[in-house]
C-alpha cells in the first residue's frame, strides 16, 4: 500500500528518510554528502513522484522506493 508523503508529520517523515537513508551504511562514492543533503534529495524524490512510501502490512513497516519498484509490485 503507498502511503501519500504529505499525510506523514513533518517530524514522521523526517525520521523515516532519515532511517533509510542510514540503514544501508556510509559507502557513497567519492564525494561524501551530509545526512542533511541525503534526506533532502528523498525529500525531493518523494516531491515528484520518483520516490513513494510503501507500507507492508505483513511486516507492519514503511519502506522508500522507486516510483517504478511500488509498481511492479502492485502489478
């Protein structure tokens, strides 16, 4: 089920861009980003529709992915 950005809190949603853009560890590259710019690009992400929430109600949890991803799953 894809839950829409904006019914989150701010504070909701903060702590869930926040948790996925940590949860896969600190490798990025070259150039290293804050966690301030990470969560602004999901932020933005989200914004334009490339990026939805996905809650899983077998697991009971929220998850971020491609726009693309969350369809292929409803299909």
């Amino acid at each position: 089920m894809i839950i829409p950005y904006q019914e989150l809190s701010p504070d909701a949603l903060q702590a869930l861009v926040e948790e996925f853009v940590t949860r896969n560890g600190t490798d990025y590259g070259n150039c290293e980003t804050s966690l301030a710019e990470k969560v602004r690009q999901v932020v933005q992400q989200l914004e334009k529709g490339e990026a939805v929430i996905v809650y899983d109600t077998a697991m009971e949890s929220c998850n971020i992915t491609t726009a693309a991803q969350a369809q292929t799953h409803n299909d």
